[in-house]
C-alpha cells in the first residue's frame, strides 16, 4: 500500500510541476504574439514612411 500512495504522490507532484509549465508557457506564447503584433504594426509604419519617401 505504501507503494500506491508514493505513486500517487510522484504522480500529483508531475501534474502540478507540469500545470505549472504549461501556465507559464501560455503566458510566454500571449506575450510573444503581443510582441509580433506590436513587430508587425512597426513594420508597416517603416513600410508607409518608406513610401512616402520614395514618392518624393
């Protein structure tokens, strides 16, 4: 029975260390899609001023 319970145990404290993870990975994923889109929005600002300096 003492090996069951330890079991259980190794197993709840995967899943918790994996939860963990898994929390902190999606807050990094949410970040770097904000930093594309904040990329993207500077690209197009480069890309506008580029061609009204090109139309000079």
């Amino acid at each position: 029975m003492a090996t069951t319970h330890e079991g259980r145990s190794d197993i709840t404290v995967a899943i918790v260390a994996l939860s963990a993870e898994a929390a902190e990975l999606q807050t990094r994923v949410t970040e770097l899609g904000q930093e594309l889109v904040d990329v993207d929005r500077r690209m197009k600002a480069v890309s506008a001023a580029l061609h009204r300096l090109s139309s000079i």
